[in-house]
C-alpha cells in the first residue's frame, strides 16, 4: 500500500490556499492508489520546537546519556524522519510569509536535518541518506515573486530537500494571490496539479 505524507504550514489551516491546493493533489492521487493511506503533518496545529540550546543539545546528546526531556525531542524528531521514510511522495504546502517559508516550516526541517540519520559527511562532501521520492512542492504568494529574483523560499527547499537525498522535486506555483491575477494563478496551478502524473 502506498503512503503520502502532506507537510501543511499555513497559519490559515485548512482555508490557507497551500492546504486547499494540497486537498486537490490528495484526491487525484487516491483516484490513481484507492488504497493508500494519506497522512497528514499540521505543523501549525501541531506545533514543533524551534531551533535552540534544549533542541540541538538533545539531537547532539549520547542516547545513553539523554534525560527525559531530551528522549522527548529525539523522539519526535526520529517520528517526523520516519514520516518521510515511510511514504512513498510528498506534499509540502508551502506559503510564503515575509519572503521566505513560515516558521514552522523552517523548525521542521530543522528536526529532520540529522548528521548521520538524513545526512553525512564524506571526504566527497555532503550525502543525503533519505531515498529519493517525489516532492510536489505548492508554493502559494500573495504577490509575483518566481520570475522577479525575489524567491528566497523555493531555491532553499529545494537545496535542503537535496542535501538530505529528496532531489524529485516539482514546484506548483499559484502567485498574486492577494492581486488581480489570484482567481487565474489558482486556476493555472489546479490545471497543473491535474495534468502532473503521481
């Protein structure tokens, strides 16, 4: 049975366009796999730590030698790293806040970027560890960003998505979202959504 993991991050939950854009993506790939299982990541609804001392000390800390506080991060981080392991493509709805992915976007890859569990260092350089999949990546704005040299969201998922392995990546952009163009961009990337094969 095949598994889809959708990664939301719009603060608007379901109402945001990414997660709407992502509800169209879910249903034309449980058309194609009736049977597969789709599971959903809210990382607004379910909140995941930021970046700290606490955080980085317990991922850095000896298994041997965690505290209870400390198994608790390991643990969820170890459960998001599995989340991907585990499917067979993803979904990341993605919209961009103040330039750039919403924060709790960023705290998750933060907790999935592992030295020696998603990635290690050779003398060749960086290699990813996670096995490649299909990534669809809804990159939804409110103005035009993708053509202007102003993406600052896109270029980076796509690095740190291919420095842990995962370089199938296909973006869906829907821009101008709070101008003129928004009704005509959503329609364009559901067009694209139904034309993609899964």
């Amino acid at each position: 049975m095949k598994t889809l993991l959708q990664v939301k991050s719009s603060i608007f939950g379901d109402q945001g366009q990414s997660a709407q854009l992502g509800a169209v993506l879910i249903e034309k790939w449980k058309a194609a796999y009736p049977e597969s299982a789709v599971v959903v990541r809210d990382l607004v609804a379910d909140t995941i730590p930021h970046f700290d001392m606490s955080v980085i000390s317990a991922l850095m800390t000896d298994e041997a030698d965690r505290t209870d506080e400390q198994r608790a991060v390991v643990a969820l981080s170890d459960d998001l790293v599995n989340e991907i392991a585990s499917a067979d493509a993803l979904i990341i709805s993605a919209p961009m806040y103040n330039f750039a992915v919403p924060s709790q976007l960023k705290a998750w890859v933060d907790m999935i970027a592992r030295n020696g569990v998603t990635f290690k260092y050779t003398e060749n350089g960086p290699v990813g560890l996670l096995a490649d999949k299909p990534v669809y990546i809804l990159a939804t704005r409110g103005g035009m960003y993708k053509d202007a040299g102003l993406d600052h969201q896109v270029p980076w998922l796509k690095q740190i998505l291919a420095f842990l392995g995962l370089t199938s990546v296909q973006v869906i952009y829907a821009e101008g979202l709070n101008m003129a163009e928004k009704e005509a961009s959503l329609a364009e990337a559901q067009e694209i959504i139904a034309s993609i094969s899964v």
